[in-house]
C-alpha cells in the first residue's frame, strides 16, 4: 500500500535511510566495547563521551531550518540527503582506518563516532520531513 501512494524510489529511500538509522545501534555497541576493553575507560568518562557522540540528535530542528531556508543547486531536500549520506560514508570508512591504526585517541573516534551522528540526524530530519510532504 505504500509503494501505490508513493513512488518506488522514494520507498527505498525510506528504507535505506531507516536501516542506516537502524545501524547506528551496531555502532554505538561496538564503540562502547571500543571504549571499555580497549581504552580501559571508566564508566563516568565513557557516559561523558556518549552523551557527546549523541549530541546531533538534540539539535534537530535547526537542521530542519538550514535545509529550508538555504537550497543548494534550486533543492531543498535531494542535495543535502546525498551531502549527508556521503559523508556518513567518508566518516564510516576514516573510524575503520583509524581504528586499524596503531596509535589513535579517544578523542579521534569520539569526534569521528559524533561527525557520522550529525549525518544520520540530518538525514532523519530531511526523510520524516519528506513523509510530511
């Protein structure tokens, strides 16, 4: 019944972006592991980090705005899809090399783990808003 409202392509929209956000509790699972047995984190510290790494995710009426009110190439909604999903997938591909590194931070992956949570976060915002359309 969904395909007959809406078209085929923006039905798999949809459900990429939904499995994308559906993802991104892998993440977090393995960052935490990440954090915990192979940091040595204390817990206060790996709270403090999570809470940042979520951030983007308060934040998301001003996405709703920026893509409102500032189009890019005459849309509002397409091009800052296909802005966020690549750069989801940029920061997904540089947390796999840095975590294969020998030396890198906690503050690199954190900051890596918050860059791809300000991407899936938009994209949320953008898709829900498509639905509403």
């Amino acid at each position: 019944m969904l395909c007959q409202k809406y078209d085929k392509t923006f039905v798999a929209l949809l459900g990429m972006q939904y499995f994308n956000q559906g993802s991104k509790v892998l993440v977090s699972l393995a960052s935490q592991n990440l954090y915990k047995d192979y940091y040595h984190l204390e817990p206060d510290y790996l709270q403090f980090l999570s809470s940042m790494i979520i951030m983007p995710w308060s934040f998301k009426i001003l996405y709703g705005l920026i893509s409102d009110n500032f189009p890019i190439l005459g849309t509002r909604r397409k091009s800052y899809l296909l802005i966020g999903s690549f750069g989801q997938c940029i920061v997904m591909i540089l947390l796999t090399v840095v975590s294969l590194a020998e030396e890198h931070s906690t503050l690199t992956v954190a900051s890596l783990l918050f860059m791809g949570n300000l991407c899936v976060a938009f994209m949320d915002v953008l898709v829900d808003s498509l639905m509403v359309v």
